[in-house]
C-alpha cells in the first residue's frame, strides 16, 4: 500500500458504495446515459480513473472490450476480483490517467472519465492525454461534482457550516474523504474545447436521490430514479444536481471549416429555421468566407448569469473557420462567458432584397492571457485587417468556435463578392 497513493485503503469503502442507494443511482443514472451515446459492442472503452470496476464491468458483460487505467493498485486488485468473479475479461493498466497514449495505446471508440477530474492537478493535461488515446469522433463520458449545486448536502442535513464554506470554495472532501475539486458545468465544457473534445449534452445526475437512505425499499427506489431522470436535462434541476454527466465528442486537429459547418446546420434545420434561412440563399462557402473576410464588426450576444440577454458591437478577425474577439478586461461579456461559454454573433449589411446576414452560434473559449495569442498570429493579423496596435487596451481575447452557421444572401448567392 504506498503513502503516496490517498486511494489506497479505500477500494472496499468505494465498492460497496455501489450497493449504497446513492451508489446505485449514480451508475443507473449515468448508463441510462452511457448506453446510447456508445458505439455497439464489441468497441474499444477506456475506463480513465475507473477504480473498482463499477462501469468496466457491465460494460465488458455487454460486449465492450475494456481497458481499465487507474493508478491505485488497490483499486485495480478489487476490479481483478470483480471481473474473475464473473469470468469477464477486461484489461486492467495501473498508472496515471495523465499517461494514457504511453500506457494504453489510441484508437478508442470512447473514453470515460467518471470522477477522475476532480482529483486532477491538472485537468487540461488528462483531458488532453484522453483525447490522444481516442479516436477522430470517440465519445467521452465525463462525470464530475458539480460546482453549482456543493453547498446543497450539507446545507439540507444541518451542516450549515460546511455548506457556508464550500460557498466559496470548491474543494471539499465528500464521503470518501479524499479532497477534491468540484467544477461548473460551464468550467468543464471550456476544458473540453480547449483540448480537443467538442462538448454535446450534458445532465444533472442525482438531485432527488442524492439524500435517500440506504435502507430505501425498492418500489420508493424506483420512484426516485424516475424522478432524478425526469429532472436530469429539465431547468432549473439539473443545474444543482449532485453530480454532472457531460457528453463530448473527439474532434480532429484544426476547426472544421465555416462552409462544412454551415453545410451541417441547414441539414439539421428544423422546417422554421429553413423557412427563415431558405437553403437555397444560403452563401456559399466561398462568398461566406469572402463576406466575413470583407467586414469588420459584428453584433455579439452572451447570455448574463441572471438569463438576461446581452448583446453589444464587437470587431473581429476570422482565421481558420474560428473568430477572435478581442474584449478589454473586465467587461459584461467575459463575465457573461465565465458563466455560460456560449455565444451568437450577427454580421449583416444591406437591407431588403439585397440585405446579407450571417449569423454563427458556439463554443466562446476566453483567453484571459492573451499573449499566446497575440504573439501566435492575432496582433499581426489585427495590425494588417484594422490598422491599429491591438495591444494597447486588449485584456482578454474571446475564441468564438462555430458549432451552427446560416447565412442570406441575395438571389443567387452563390456568387456573393
Ligand atoms: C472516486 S473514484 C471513481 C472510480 C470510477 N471512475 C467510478 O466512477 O466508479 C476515483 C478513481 O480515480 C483514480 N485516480 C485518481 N487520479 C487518477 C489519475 N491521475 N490517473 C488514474 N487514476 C486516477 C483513483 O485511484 C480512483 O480509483
């Protein structure tokens, strides 16, 4: 058993945590999820992180051929157990999660971390270290403590103390005693962008079952499960669930380009969003890229944590399919995308018939160091495209990633200058 190892000595606790009431809610409710965002079986899983075995082995009793990587021995000995006991086969790594690529290899069809971040130094490198073991598209099934919702347990079972605390701070100890750090929903899906993961949907998991007994009976078992999973994606609930399941995607090196992505949202249009954006005056890739190319600014709308809207002119750089804000420190925006990293912009000119609009909706990444920025490519490209030192009052640099593109253009605006 080594020192160094705060799992170590706590295997058999966590084990039979799944035979809690709280423990059988987590793994229902995160495979109600798990389930149909897989590939089928018999595809490649990493289980990043995944101790006893509690997701690697029904996964591996459906088909799934499973590589477990978890860097307590311990934890890796009670999964041997589990697995031999039911003569299921699943490989079992021992080592840092943050070595992956060296100690497992690539090519997964899907990747779960559940758990794992929260322990994390530094969360950017496991992330990044999963996405290089998984294949162009994988799924990632990530399950973490959710920020939002920390002060709720121990604030309904009369610890008002620790529940004023964690307030303020996000590191707690929870019931298996090791400290750790619990993130945002929207923390986590700036994570995932910036390191190769295009984040899809996520869910509150155990709201409702988070306080039930462990002697619960089964009829009031059932009743609760289907209570936490008819909150799991419904507002507000499952913004302070207990836990959040995040589901992502891998994505390949490079954005994909403007026209491709605007290619995808007309296919996925619903009937009122082609009614409103007619497929056929759409721009074409290459009068899309000429238009934004031409202009300058743009109308930009985050969304303030109260959920009122916030829009405001904003200049802008296109390079390689993503769009770069420059914002000064400090202002409504960046507030607004610390707490929901999403945003709109709206780059129109002319009117009536002749009238051209873009509108681009994604993933807003803030840079609050922009100097890698600035010195990789923005302070040259601003200098040439508006003529005037950007680093002058510069404080943060906002990276739009479009996820949906329409556009309108005249008739025939295939051939937009
Ligand atoms: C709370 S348990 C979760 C286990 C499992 N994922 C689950 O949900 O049942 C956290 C696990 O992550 C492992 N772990 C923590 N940090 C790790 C790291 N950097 N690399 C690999 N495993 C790690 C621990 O040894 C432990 O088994």
């Amino acid at each position: 058993m080594s020192l160094e190892d705060p799992f170590a000595g706590r295997a058999a606790w966590f084990a039979g945590h799944y035979r809690s009431g709280r423990g059988r809610a987590r793994l229902e409710l995160v495979m109600d999820r798990l389930l149909p965002a897989l590939p089928p079986p018999p595809a490649r899983v990493l289980d990043a992180g995944g101790g006893t075995g509690a997701f690697a082995l029904p996964l591996a009793r459906r088909g799934y051929m499973v590589t477990l990587l978890d860097r307590s021995g311990e934890w890796l000995e009670e999964a041997r157990r589990g697995a031999a006991d039911e003569g299921l086969r699943v490989q079992l790594i021992e080592g840092p999660a943050e070595r992956a690529p060296d100690l497992v290899g690539d090519g997964f069809d899907a990747v779960l971390a559940h758990t794992l971040l929260v322990y994390a130094e530094d969360p950017m490198g496991t992330l990044s270290a999963l996405r290089a073991a998984a294949k162009s598209e994988a799924v990632l099934s990530l399950l973490e403590k959710n920020r939002a919702s920390l002060a709720l347990r121990p604030g309904l079972t009369g610890e008002y103390e620790e529940a004023l605390r964690v307030l303020d701070d996000p590191i707690s100890a929870g019931r298996l005693g090791i400290p750790n750090r619990s993130r945002s929903t929207a923390e986590l899906r700036s994570l995932l962008v910036s390191t190769g993961w295009r984040p899809r949907d996520w869910a509150g998991i155990r709201l409702f079952s988070d306080g039930v007994r462990d002697d619960i009976d089964e009829a009031s078992f059932a009743s609760v499960l289907r209570l936490d999973r008819a909150v799991a994606t419904r507002e507000p609930y499952r913004r302070v669930a207990r836990l959040v399941h995040l589901l992502a995607v891998a994505e390949d090196a490079g954005r994909p380009p403007l026209g491709g992505v605007q290619a995808q949202s007309v296919e996925r249009a619903a009937r009122s969003t082609r009614a409103a954006w007619p497929p056929d005056r759409s721009l074409s890739p290459e009068g899309l890229h000429r238009f934004l190319e031409r202009k300058k600014y743009a109308v930009l709308s985050t969304a303030r944590p109260d959920g009122r809207p916030h829009a405001a002119m904003v200049a802008f750089c296109l390079r390689e399919g993503v769009f770069w804000l420059p914002s000064v420190a400090g202002s409504a925006r960046l507030r607004n995308l610390a707490a929901e990293p999403w945003a709109t912009l709206v780059v129109s000119e002319g009117e009536g018939e002749e009238h051209i609009a873009v509108v681009v909706e994604g993933d807003a990444l803030v840079h609050a160091e922009p100097g890698p920025v600035l010195d990789g490519f923005l302070r040259d490209a601003w200098a040439q495209k508006f003529g005037t030192d950007l680093t002058t009052w510069v404080g943060a640099v906002v990276e739009l990633v479009p996820r949906k593109v329409l556009s309108h253009g005249p008739e025939g605006a295939v051939a937009v200058q």
